[in-house]
C-alpha cells in the first residue's frame, strides 16, 4: 500500500510539474522575422528551480511575452538600442530581476538565455516544521549562433 501511495505521489508530482513548461513547437531552425528588423531568441533551459513560473520578457518597459521552463520565445524588435528586462514574477520571487542592454541591427539574429542558479540553501527543522531559505542568482547569458542551437535544439516554443 505504501508503495502505491508513493507511486501516486510522484504520478502526481510529476503532472503538475510538466504542465509548467514549454508546450509549443519543437525549435526548427534560427530564422529572422523581417530583413528590416533584428530577431532575438529567448531561452530558458529545462531547470527545476522555479520551473512553474513563466517568466515576464520586457523591452524598452513593454511586455512581448513570457518564457516558460524548457522553452524558447522568438520576438522581432526594431534596430537601435534595446532595453531587455526580466522581472520578478511574485514579491516573494527568489530570482533577481534582470536585464540587458543590446544594440539592435537590421537582418541580425541575437540569442539570449535566461538562467536562475541556486547558490546557498539552507533547512531548518523546527519540530514538526521546517523553514527553508537561501540565495539564488538569475542573470542573462549572450550567445553566438554556434552555442546558442545546441541549446534551441532542445526547447519548445513558449508562446503557443
């Protein structure tokens, strides 16, 4: 009986979790939206930690979407320099906002990959509760056509 229940639990874990991530279309290939505009792709590698949040994508201050875990989003933006900003998604959120700053080129195709790191954790047994802390760090990670595939060959589309 205790193995059923066990099994149901991690049935149920791992349902829940999977609704969190990326469900679209597999990536394909890198390709521009327009000649006269620049391409990013946004990535966001398949992670446990704060798997179930979508993460908001900002330019110049306007949302373009979200990125879930496992997943890539594609946006054209229009050449000069851009404001790229992914904010928390809750106060309580660990991960730090984060942003960057690039300068946008016509026909160009920019790659850009959102991590958040786990750097310090710590548990506390309280009796029969346990309190839980520490620190993460999230940061944007540039990337040239070369590494950026090996990584898109692997996410699905987040905006669908």
């Amino acid at each position: 009986m205790k193995l059923r229940s066990v099994n149901i639990f991690v049935f149920v874990l791992a349902a829940f979790l999977s609704g969190c991530s990326a469900t679209g279309e597999k990536f394909s290939e890198a390709t521009l939206v327009n000649q006269e505009s620049a391409t990013v792709y946004f990535m966001r590698q398949n992670k446990f930690l704060g798997a179930a949040g979508c993460r908001d994508v900002l330019i110049d201050n306007e949302k373009v979407g979200c990125i879930k875990n496992a997943g890539f989003l594609k946006i054209e933006i229009l050449p000069g320099k851009r404001f790229i900003s992914l904010p928390k998604v809750t106060e309580n959120d660990w991960a730090n906002e984060t942003s960057v700053e690039i300068e946008a080129q016509s026909g160009q195709i920019y790659f850009l990959e959102w991590t958040h790191e786990l750097e310090d954790f710590y548990v506390i047994p309280a009796g029969a509760v346990v309190i839980t802390g520490g620190e993460t760090k999230a940061s944007i990670i540039r990337h040239k056509k070369e590494s950026a595939l090996p990584i898109l060959d692997q996410l699905r589309d987040s905006a669908s």
